[in-house]
C-alpha cells in the first residue's frame, strides 16, 4: 500500500536535526526527568485531534451569525463542547502570538517578537522559525511518537525537521502580494530576469512539495464570477478594492484543499492548520458591515457588505469538511490570536474628520484587533456544554498537551484549561508538569537572522495591512 509505504519512509528518516532526540545530544537534568519517548511510536492511522487557527476570528460575527443560524459545523460543536473568549497580549501582532500558541512560551522566551527583525544594515527581515527559542508543539509531539501534521502555521519556514509528521510551511504558497508583481510564482533574480520560486524547506520532508504544488491556487485562478460570487455575493467585475480577498481566498483554499488531501491520505494524529482569511477579510471589508454603522454607499454595501461575514461561513465549511474528513472521533480545538473589532471612541473622532491613530495602524479606519479571540474544544475529552472563563493564548499549549496526555513544562505561564476537559478525561489524567521541554542547547543567535527568498513580497503585504511603515 502506498501509504503505508510512505509512512514508514517518513518516519525512518527522523534522528539526525533538532526536532528529534538525536544520539549523543548533551544530557542534562532537566532532560533526565522528561517522559521518554516511546521506542515504537504510534503509526500513523486515526487523526485524534484537530487543531484549527484562525487568524483573526472574533465571536462579535461568529455570535451574529450564530444567531441567524448561520454556522452549522461550528453551532454543533460549541452547543456539544467548550467556548471561551481567549485573551491575547499586547501588542497584538499576529506571529509572536501564533508562536505563543505553538509554544506556550512568552514572546521573550520564544524569540518571536514581532513581524520581522531589523538587521545591523537596517534591512526588515520577516520572521523566520529560525528566530524562534522555543519548541513548538509538532517538535514535542512528534519526538513523544505522536504523528503530527502541520499547515500553513505562520511562521513554520524554514520547515523543521519532524521525527513523526509533515509540515507544509506558510511560505510554501507562492506569495505575490502585489497586482501588478510578475507572474504568479515566479520571482525577479538579481538580474531582473523572471525565474519561478524555487527554495528549499517550503515542506519537511522536502519532497513534499512536488505532492503539494497541484493545490496552488493562485489570485488569477479565484478572480471568477462563481468565486467572486461566492466570496462577495455578486457577480460583480473584478476592481481594485478586491483584490486582497482574491489574494487571501486563494493561500486558504490552498491550504485547505491540500490540508483535506494530506490529512485523508497521512491521518497525523494531531493535524493542525491555519488560515489568514478572517484578519485579512477584517482590515479591508470591516467597515462595510452593515453592523458597523459606518456610512457606505449603497453600493457598496451591496457588494462588499457581507464580505467578512462570508469569510465566516466559508471558515464554518472548511471546519465541517476537515471534521468529516478526519472522523466521528476527532476532537477539535480551534482558536484564533486575537479578535477584531470597531473603536468606537475612534469612530466618533474619526467622522468628524480627526486623524486617528490606533494600534492597528496609522490612519486608516478606527477598527483593528481586538484583545480577545475565541477558544473552542469539542469532541472526544472535552466538556459538554461548558464555558471556560479567563483563558489566555497562554493556556492553548499545555491544555493540547495535556489532551494529547503528556504534562505541560513548569517553565509554560498557561495553565491547562481543566475545565474544558470531561471530569473522566481528567481522573484518567492528572494534571502533571515536569520542568522544561527545552533542550540546552536551543539558544538565539544572530546568525539565525537570515534572509528568505520571499521577504520582499511579505514585507509589502504587512505593509499593505498597516503592520509595517
Ligand atoms: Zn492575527
């Protein structure tokens, strides 16, 4: 069988990086109380748990829609499981805190600070897992034989050497954030010549990439009338102002149709994916929601009014297919790095011709993230019914290790959400830590600030989103 085949490749070739407990590592005290890893780690075969980041996603439109019965998948597995409002931290910036919900480490304890380091010759450079000090949850997982499957997450490139899994990385879409950039994956060498993206690490194991680059979608491709149609609701000629829809429409439909490819035919037994598409349908379609008040032409209003809202919904589908795709016994978490909401305050000043300034950006609209984003576990070991109260980005990291059975480190600030756990699940695992995931020698160095061949193109788009100057 093919699968069972590539399988056994996969996870033949862990032992010689960083992300596996290599021979003759330095063993120090901390590492002697670590569980050890299993001698037979547990084949790949039933995806045991499903973790979805939304960049973005706020209950302020998940509730809305909620009410207008507008969100099967995720109505079911609130009403059968756990909600909670997840607080993020200051400043809100969405990869140091996707690293702290990989890690469940602060921004100083992970490296990840901020969008991108400035080198000693001023030049930004976007973050890279280069830069992280931490070790995300598919290093630890996959090391205590736990298969894990990784899509997308921001930052994941370089791809890490997995013992037990795959990661696609977020810069394995070939970005062009620009209308007018030349052609879709391909870039400008130094010569000005337009040669295709080609780098390594997009995907660990490297190969990978050959199996994913079928699922690119790319900004021509959903720039339809039936795609417009859907993401809009009209039909309307394409124009300026849609095109960041059609940019970020087409990275999540690719990591959605290669993630349901990938998690079909590997079955990790956690899969996690993230997609961008709330936060980037917020900043440029907030203000057309009609519940946002703020004075839009009708038609305007006609087109782009229910653009976040539709996001929402498709984010809904995607949850159900990934859900069906995966299995009756999946259990899910899904979360998001902040919320997104209108500063009111700001919106008053803001109408009456006043310069604003917000954390979200310069100018601009007064709406931006918000502090708070949204927790969700449902399925098998998690509550029925249950809301927890008090969560933090903090706390993701030791409440999936904990539903994955292994203890937290003492050195993670989160605590494991125990409330979120059926009480069985919780008298068949108490809540233990032991001192440290971390390995001695895992220690920032500035050599690990390196360029990557995409940074242009990224810088451009956090630029365009108001996150860098
Ligand atoms: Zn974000």
């Amino acid at each position: 069988m093919i699968i069972a085949a590539f399988v056994a490749a996969l996870t033949g070739c862990g032992g010689n990086g960083r992300g596996s407990a290599a021979e003759g590592e330095p063993s120090t005290a901390v590492e002697a109380v670590r569980p050890k890893p299993p001698s037979n780690p547990t084949p790949d075969g039933e995806t045991e748990l499903l973790l979805v980041g939304l960049d973005g996603a706020t209950w302020h439109v998940i509730d809305s829609l909620l009410a207008q019965g507008n969100l099967p998948n995720l109505s079911r597995l609130i009403e059968t499981g756990v909600r909670g409002r997840l607080e993020s931290e200051r400043p809100i910036q969405s990869p140091p805190v996707w690293t702290t919900i990989a890690t469940g480490k602060t921004r100083e304890q992970h490296g990840i600070e901020t969008f991108f380091v400035v080198r000693d010759d001023d030049k930004k450079i976007p973050v890279t897992t280069r830069m992280r000090t931490a070790r995300p949850f598919w290093d630890i997982f996959s090391e205590m034989g736990i298969s894990v499957g990784v899509m997308g997450w921001w930052p994941s490139w370089p791809a890490e050497e997995v013992r037990n899994g795959f990661i696609i990385s977020d810069r394995a879409w070939p970005v062009r954030f620009s209308p007018n950039a030349v052609p879709y994956g391909t870039r400008r060498d130094e010569t000005g010549s337009v040669v295709e993206w080609d780098f390594e690490r997009r995907t660990w194991p490297e190969e990978l990439f050959e199996e994913f680059r079928p699922f690119i979608v790319t900004e021509e491709a959903v720039v339809r009338p039936e795609i417009t149609e859907q993401i809009f609701g009209s039909r309307a000629k394409p124009r300026q102002e849609m095109w960041n829809a059609y940019w970020v429409y087409a990275k999540d439909i690719t990591f959605v149709r290669s993630g349901l490819h990938f998690l079909s035919k590997r079955r990790p037994r956690v899969f996690a994916i993230y997609l961008e598409g709330a936060d980037v349908m917020s900043h440029y379609y907030w203000h057309y929601r009609p519940a946002e008040k703020f004075e839009i032409s009708p038609e305007d209003r006609a087109l782009f009014g229910d653009a976040v809202d539709r996001y929402y919904r498709y984010a809904d589908e995607v949850i159900g297919r990934l859900l069906r795709t995966a299995g009756e016994e999946t259990a899910i978490l899904i979360v998001s790095d902040h919320g997104f909401e209108t500063l009111w305050d700001l919106k008053v000043k803001w109408e009456r011709g006043e310069e604003i300034e917000h954390e979200g950006g310069k100018g601009g609209y007064p709406y931006t993230h918000a502090l708070h984003g949204i927790f969700i576990a449902s399925g098998p070991g998690f509550a029925n019914g249950v809301r927890v109260e008090g969560a933090s980005i903090y706390d993701v990291m030791p409440t999936l290790m904990h539903r994955m059975g292994l203890p937290a480190g003492e050195d993670m600030p989160g605590r494991v959400l125990k409330e979120a756990f059926e009480s069985n699940f919780i008298e068949r695992h108490p809540l233990e830590r032991i001192p440290t995931w971390e390995r001695a020698e895992q220690q920032k160095s500035t050599d690990t600030i390196v360029e990557g061949p995409m940074d242009d193109a990224i810088l451009e788009k956090l630029k365009t989103l108001g996150y860098v100057d």
